[in-house]
C-alpha cells in the first residue's frame, strides 16, 4: 500500500518547476530542495481529507490520492519554528504514539533541549500533579492527532497551545497550529522533524540563520528493528 501510495503521490517534472515557484511565478527558496522535500514523501497524502486540511492541497490524484503542496509545509514549519523557539527549550514537550514517530521525538527534543513522551500518554499527564508522570509543559508538539489525542485532550483542558503535523484526513479541532505532512512515513517524519529541530535553533540563534543541525537526518529516522 505504501509503495502504490508514493507511486500515486510522484510529481511531474512540471509540477516539481512549479513547487519552486510562489503563485506569483517567483522563485522562492526552501528550507530544502523541492527534491529533497519529494524523496521523502512529505507531501504524500491519504485518500480522504478533511475540511481543514483542504487549504493545504497542491492536487487530487485520478486514484483519489491527496497531494500536499510542499511550499505550504515549508512555510508552517518555518512559522512553527518561529513559535515553538519562544518558549523555554524545558517548556517544549513532543510526543508520539505511532512507533515510527518515536525516534524523530526523541532527537527533536534532545537537539533543541525539550522533552520526549512517547508511547501511550497515561490520563492525567498533564492534568494531574499527584502522577508520578506528570509534566506541566507550556506547548505541545504533537506528531499526529489522530494518535496523539489523549495528550491533545488533556492539553487543550488546561489551556497549552498545540502544534500539530496533520496529514490530509487529520480531524484539528484542537490544534492551534496545523503543520500539514505525511505523518505516517519513516522519511518523511525524520525529515520534519530534523528541519523544524533545525528552525528553532535557527530562531533562537543557536546556529546562523543559513547553519545545519550538527545530526544528520538519518539520525532522526525510526530504524526497522527498533
């Protein structure tokens, strides 16, 4: 499925020249090649999408394959990154309940200095002080709501702002800021998080505005053995 799935998801040489491109015709830089964004998978959607997630479709494939317009990733990582290096690195929680999230949220969250939670989230994580496990972060970072919606419950009861990697047939309700991309891909969730990892140091200015990650994005990536 995942094969026919990428298959279904590649673009053209004319559709990869206008990804470069603003919807004005202007050449823009990314934060990666349009290649480089494409090889991954980021942009591969589901077969279903979501009122909120429409704004983010670059196209609908003929076999019903929603296609996420990579410049629109591109830009929210960077507003994500913008907002997530205001709060203290301490402050920032990321957490996983999908297997091949789990090592993206733990290198995330070693290089900028947050906290990982992954795996199932026990009720009352971050509700409940009298639980050994309990965390008080001021943002959560959440790698897909679908997954991940105890600890969305839990945050929004007490106010923490949400930021989300969300594919196509994402239900955002509670989320406050949507980073639209395939979520489920073992590429393309090591290059998320890899470049927002990157963006947030950038905005703390941990690393020049142009720096790398001293990791590479292999590093991030959930080994099959793991």
């Amino acid at each position: 499925m995942a094969e026919k799935e990428e298959k279904e998801g590649e673009l053209t040489e004319a559709e990869k020249e206008e990804l470069r491109k603003s919807e004005k015709g202007a050449i823009i830089e990314l934060l990666v090649p349009v290649d480089t964004y494409l090889s991954a998978g980021v942009h591969i959607g589901t077969h279903s999408c979501t009122k909120n997630m429409e704004k983010f479709i670059y196209r609908v494939r003929p076999e019903g394959l929603y296609v996420l317009d990579v410049r629109k990733i591109d830009e929210r990582i960077r507003v994500a990154g913008r907002f997530l290096a205001r709060y203290e690195p301490q402050d920032v929680v990321a957490v996983a309940a999908r297997p091949y999230a789990y090592r993206p949220v733990q290198k995330f969250a070693e290089v900028i200095g947050g906290k990982a939670l992954v795996g199932r989230v026990i009720p009352g994580t971050f509700t409940n002080p009298y639980l050994s496990t309990y965390l008080e972060p001021k943002v959560l970072l959440v790698s897909d709501p679908r997954t991940d919606v105890q600890a969305i419950k839990e945050a929004s009861k007490v106010g923490i702002p949400i930021v989300a990697f969300a594919d196509t047939d994402a239900k955002v309700d509670f989320v406050d800021l949507i980073i639209p991309a395939n979520n489920k891909g073992r590429k393309s969730l090591a290059l998320l998080y890899w470049l927002l990892a990157r963006q947030v140091l950038r905005e703390r200015r941990v690393i020049p505005p142009d720096g790398d990650l001293a990791v590479q994005v292999n590093e991030f990536e959930m080994r099959l053995s793991e």
